[in-house]
C-alpha cells in the first residue's frame, strides 16, 4: 500500500513548564514528557511515526540559548506541530 504521509511522520511538540517550578513539580513535569516521549516514540502505525520535539531536551533552563533564540526555536517548533501536547499543572 501507498505511504499515507510523505514523510509518514506527525509533528509533536510537548508544552510543559520548565521554570519556576518547585523540586517536585519539575520532577513529575520531567517524568510527563519522558512518558509522552516513549509512548509516542514507540508508535507506528502503517510506517506513521510521531517525532515529539521537547523544549526540555534544547531550550532547558541553563542551555547556551539566549532568551530570544528559545522564544524563537519553541515557537517555530509548535508552529509546524501536527499535534501540541499542553501538560498544564496550575
């Protein structure tokens, strides 16, 4: 059968707080995205797989980024989602 998509993939980006968290929240914040991650990365339906771009793995607090490049890189990456994932915890 013929690919549904070219490239049979779907964009996610995973939108989750990454400062002003306390030390729990951060931890159960990281552990959300680790789940998203590993579930959608293991999908495949018919050769469809899900690439899940999170802002935790490149723009994480302290990264070598400047303020305008994370604005910049997070809103081009939710941008070209296919699907956003918000994890809102307030």
């Amino acid at each position: 059968s013929a690919a549904l998509l070219n490239p049979a993939s779907l964009r996610v980006y995973a939108a989750g707080p990454l400062t002003n968290n306390s030390d729990a929240m951060s931890r159960d914040c990281a552990e959300v995205r680790s789940i998203l991650k590993r579930v959608l990365g293991s999908y495949d339906y018919q050769g469809i797989r899900f690439q899940v771009y999170d802002p935790g793995d490149v723009t994480q607090p302290g990264s070598s980024h400047t303020p305008e490049e994370v604005y910049e890189l997070n809103h081009e990456q939710s941008v070209l989602a296919d699907l956003v994932v918000f994890h809102v915890t307030t």
